[in-house]
C-alpha cells in the first residue's frame, strides 16, 4: 500500500503546493490535498487553536482536522528563512509545534526550509522517509518538483490564479480567460488573497464588476526585488517584502485603485500597512485596507468593496466627461 | 407631482427613512422611523404613511441603501441598491457642492468621506467597534436617565467637561459611573462623553485622513448639538449639519436611482400596496455542501421572490426567475 501524506491546502500551500505535490508523487507516495475551505473546518480550526493565532493559521489547523483521517502522514512545512537575510513569520516557525497540538495522533511529516531555500535539499525530507529511498532518487525527485514550482509560478505570472495554474499544470486543461479589462490591484498575503473563505470571494466579486485583478503573485520575484533596493532600510519579513514591492509594481502599471486585504493580528502587516497607506497618499493611487478575522460579516466586507468601486467608477465617469 | 417623483429608502440598524423627490432633486416628503430590529414592516409602515398622498404619483424610481438594503430592496423592486457611502456621498455633494470632507454618524456604523473637486477620493469605515456610533449614545443616555434629544442641549451647558475614555463603551461606562459618584455635575459628564465620542471617531474612523473644510456633519446624531460643538473645538473649524441631515441616505439613494433611470429607463418597483401585502423570510442553513450557507428566502403572497446568502448562487437564481 503507498503511504498517504496529508497536504493541508492552506499558508504558503498557495505558493509552494505544486512542489510538495510533485516531490512526493515522484517519491511513490500519494499527496491528499485537503478541500477548499469550508466553514465547518474553519469552525473547527477556530476551537482547535490558540486565540492569538491569525485566522490563517487557524484555518490551516481546520485543515490538518479534516486531512487527519485520511492520511498517514500530515505534512507541515516549517520555514524559516528562504531568502538570504529575512524571515517567514514566527507563526510559520512553530507551526509543526502548533499542528501536533491540535492533531495529537497523527505523525507529522516536517518540510523543512535548509540553508535559504525551500526548494529543499535531501535534508529536506524528515528521517524516517528519507531511509527508504536512495539519495539519487531523492534529488531526481527534487529536480522535478522544482520544475514543476517554476512552471506554477511562470503561470501565476501570466496573471492565473492559483487554482487555475494547479489545474493547467496537473490537467493540462487552459482555463477560460476573461476578456481584459479594467485594472484592479489585490495585495496581501497569497493566503489571504487565494481562499474564498477566509476574503469571503472577494477576486470572484472584483471579476463580476468587470475588473481584471492584478496580485503579487503576478510579478516575478527579480522584479520584486528591484522595486525594494529603494527603500531606505530592508524589510525583515519576506511575506512583507512581497506586498511592499507588488504595490509598487502596480503603482507603475496603473491600475485604477489597489484593495489591501490583510489578516487581523497580523503583526508584520501591521507595519507594511502604514508604509503602503503612505506611498499610496504620494501617489494618488485609491488604496482600501480591509483587515479578515473570523468575525468579519460580509455586508461590512462587501460594503467596503462596493463603496471602493463605487468611488473608482465615478471618478472615471467624472474624468471623462 | 404630474412629472412623477422617486423614492429613496435607507434602512438602517436604528432608524428606516424615506424621501420621495421631485425629478428636480428637491425633497417633498420625508419620513424617519425607528427601525425596531424589524425592517420589513418599517418600510410597510412607511409606505402607508406616504400611500394616500403619493398613491396616485408616478414613481419613476427607487433606490435603497442601508445595512438592510438587499433585503427591502429584494421586496420594493429598487432599481438601485448602493451602499450607504456612496449615497452618503452622493446627497452631501448635492446639498453642499464645496463640501471637502462628509462626517457621518449613523446607528451602528461611522463613516468619513473624503472629496476632492465634487469627487469622493477616500473614505473610511468603523471596524467592529461601535463605542463611536449612535447606539452607544443611545445607551448611555438611557443610563443618564436622558432622552437622547436633550442630550445635546444637557452638553452645551457644561463649563468644565470630564475627560471619559471613550476608547470602548464598557470602559467609558465604568468611567461615567466613576465620575458621577465623584460628584461631577451631569453636564460636565455628558459634555465629556461627548468630546470622548468625537476623539474616538477621529482616532478610528478618521485616523490619517486629513480633515479639511467645508465639513458636512450627517446621520442621525448630527441632531446632537453637543456633539457637534466638540467636533468643531476639535477640528478648529465650523461644522455645518445640512438641512435633511438624518435622511441623507435616503435621499442620496433617490438621487442615485434618478441617475440610473437616466441610464435604463423603467422602473421595477412593487407599487405602494405593498405595506398591505404579506411579507414572510425565512432562513435556514443549506446543507447540501460544506460551506454551510446561511440561506435567506424572501416570500410576497406566499410567492418567492427572492433569495441570497449562498456562495453557489443556487438560491439567488429565484431573483432572475421571478423579475424576469
């Protein structure tokens, strides 16, 4: 029988997802990707989890929850640091800690992020997988898991959605595009940004008014970078780094207004948000900053959203006519 | 009346109002009830006041805003259902083409709006916190022992106002309390409570804005002279409280829909036998699915007409089905 290693779909699944998949299907193992999320694993993610975590985190438990009957391992990546000099948050760090918590019987399988990198080395993989397979077939498997994360990410670039770029890359289907249109920019965290639940379908709502949303994810990390040279001192967090350089990339594409979508309790975000509110203000770009927690009803949400577009809308009207 | 009017309907959490305006923007009827936790037959207690005089009208017609906007809208046949800032907006740019900044005070919730050259460039929301809004008010005069109409008046008298955290209700309560058994005057407290309100609003809702005048006062604590006063010794500048200033939703709504009757042309509204009809929502939990949606099912007559809450749009297609 081939051992089941749970995936949670959840954090940095969104970025990283297509790696893990592929890495352990080439291994001989069967990866189980957990559902989108829905509000009964979100609901017991909440119960099973500390208070002060951010609703990310408790949805990823929500997450281990529903994969724990159907795996044999649960795999749970700790990143530290995958870029030279900044670092994943904290919560990502004791993540495997926080997990074992909540799941208690289930043994976990930790993905470790080695030397500045999370594409992995042989290390990469936990122990008491790594004695049933030879180094040469561990970094065969490597070799093609980074591929298929470049081809994922080369997608997302293309302006796809994470959900969309998995089912190109593991379907080979293209899904249908809309035409382009209107530009909106979406920042935040790709697990914010990506599951319905948690931003209560905020892309899906933005595509309906007949704009085309433009992510972080859009950009490529060199571009990225070259837009944080400018600033005066680095950012420590490479979450953080990601947001600040996207939304000056799309101050530069001129996009009609950027929607900031962050988690509450979110400390690092706490920080950016000041930073992005003020370069916004300098450039004259309407910026909405919405923060996410359990609690957030919709209407509030929605109301924000529609008011946004609203306000985006008739300044058009106003300019043209 | 023979160039036909259109209806604005706001349905707040504390408060229903209704405006019926000429085709030239000027309000002939307003109407402001307490919503009583039951929008439906506010709004039907509405639409009787207004049915013997405007029955005959042609409404050419109608807007709804308000957090219950899709619910009444669902059932009146709005042609327009915004969100309460742009109707907000769009009123206070009417009444006061000049105006640079919109401070708005409702039931539950606070907004500002920032306009730059007769266009809204930003605004800004209360987040879950409701120590700056009416409601609180409400609740603290009802513990004074106050009608909330007077307590305007009550915060102009005082000469010396306490300083009351106003940074959350429970806390500002227990300092109000705090403050009464020191043997502060009720005018002092009520005219601190005051100050407090307006230092918190400008600390949540208006943080980073920059404030710059005209100001336009609006919603329905705009009626409160003692909050308007602190507003003006914080800001350093006059506050103007606009004519219709508790209906400015409501009228802002019936603006918008004149503005989208430009555009399409008809009208789908129920007609005002509707305070008379039976109205009946249910909402159960769809269960077909994970998500688990908190469906809501909005029945005329024992016929549905409209439905929402889900994420699959399964039960919203009854909307499409029943207008056509």
């Amino acid at each position: 029988m081939r051992i089941k290693i749970g995936i949670p779909r959840a954090l940095l699944y969104y970025w990283y997802g297509p790696l893990w998949r592929v890495f352990l299907a080439e291994l001989g193992l069967t990866p189980v990707v957990s559902g989108p999320t829905g509000k009964e694993l979100l609901n017991t993610g909440v119960k099973a989890t500390v208070d002060e975590a951010c609703l990310p985190v408790k949805v990823f438990i929500g997450h281990c929850l529903s994969l724990r009957a159907q795996c044999d391992f649960l795999m749970v990546p700790r990143l530290v640091s995958v870029n030279k000099k900044d670092y994943i948050c904290p919560k990502f760090m004791g993540l495997p800690e926080m997990t074992r918590q909540a799941v208690g019987d289930r043994p976990l399988f930790i993905w470790k992020s080695e030397k500045n990198c999370a594409l992995g080395s042989p290390q990469a993989l936990p122990a008491v997988l790594r004695q049933g397979f030879s180094a040469r077939r561990i970094k065969k498997g490597l070799q093609k898991a980074e591929a298929a994360f470049r081809t994922y990410h080369r997608l997302l670039q293309e302006g796809l959605f994470p959900e969309e770029a998995e089912t190109v890359l593991f379907t080979g289907a293209f899904p249908h595009r809309a035409e382009k249109g209107r530009r909106i920019g979406l920042i935040g965290h790709p697990y914010c940004l990506y599951d319905p639940l948690i931003n209560l379908g905020t892309i899906d709502l933005l595509q309906r008014y007949g704009f085309q949303v433009l992510a972080p994810e859009y950009f490529t990390p060199r571009q990225i970078e070259a837009e944080l040279r400018l600033l005066t001192k680095p950012l420590f967090w490479t979450l953080s780094q990601r947001i600040v350089g996207a939304f000056r990339l799309l101050c530069k594409q001129r996009v009609e207004g950027i929607i900031y979508l962050s988690a509450f309790a979110c400390g690092p975000e706490a920080l950016i948000g000041e930073l992005v509110k003020k370069e916004a203000k300098v450039a004259g770009l309407p910026l909405l900053q919405l923060a996410l927690d359990e609690h957030s009803g919709e209407a509030g949400l929605v109301t924000r959203i529609e008011a946004f577009i609203d306000l985006l809308q008739r300044k058009r009207r106003l300019s043209c006519v | 009346m023979e160039d036909g009017v259109y209806l604005g309907v706001d349905v707040g959490s504390v408060s229903t109002n209704l405006v019926v305006m000429a085709p030239n923007g000027r309000i002939i009827k307003k109407i402001y009830l307490r919503t009583e936790g039951n929008p439906i037959s506010s709004v039907q207690k509405a639409f009787r006041e207004v049915a013997p005089e405007f029955s005959q009208a042609k409404v050419l017609g109608v807007g709804v805003t308000g957090s219950g906007r899709q619910l009444i809208g669902a059932i009146i046949g709005a042609d327009v259902i915004k969100n309460e800032i742009t109707a907000h907006g769009v009123a206070a740019l009417r009444a006061y083409p000049q105006v640079r900044t919109v401070l708005e005070i409702g039931g539950q919730d606070s907004k500002i709006i920032l306009i730059d050259h007769g266009v809204a460039v930003d605004f800004g929301m209360n987040t879950v916190c409701a120590a700056g809004t009416g409601s609180f008010l409400d609740q603290q005069a009802h513990r004074l022992n106050l009608s909330i109409e007077e307590f305007g008046q009550i915060a102009l008298r005082s000469k010396h106002p306490v300083r009351i955290a106003g940074r959350c209700s429970v806390f500002a309560e227990s300092d109000m309390i705090h403050k009464q058994q020191m043997g502060h005057s009720l005018e002092d407290i009520v005219a601190g409570l005051c100050a407090a309100l307006v230092r918190n609003y400008l600390n949540n809702v208006g943080k980073g804005k920059e404030i710059r005048p005209p100001i336009l006062f609006q919603g329905g604590v705009a009626a409160n002279a003692g909050i308007k006063r602190a507003f003006e010794q914080e800001l350093g500048h006059p506050v103007i409280v606009p004519e219709y200033y508790d209906t400015m939703g409501a009228w802002g709504s019936a603006l918008l829909a004149q503005e989208e009757k430009a555009v399409y042309g008809k009208t789908s509204f129920r007609g005002f036998q509707l305070s008379e009809e039976e109205i009946g929502v249910s909402s159960f939990e769809c269960v077909d699915c994970p998500n688990r949606c908190e469906v809501v099912k909005v029945q005329i007559n024992q016929r549905p007409v409209s439905g929402w809450g889900d994420r699959c749009g399964k039960w919203q297609r009854i909307n499409t089905e029943a207008t056509g």
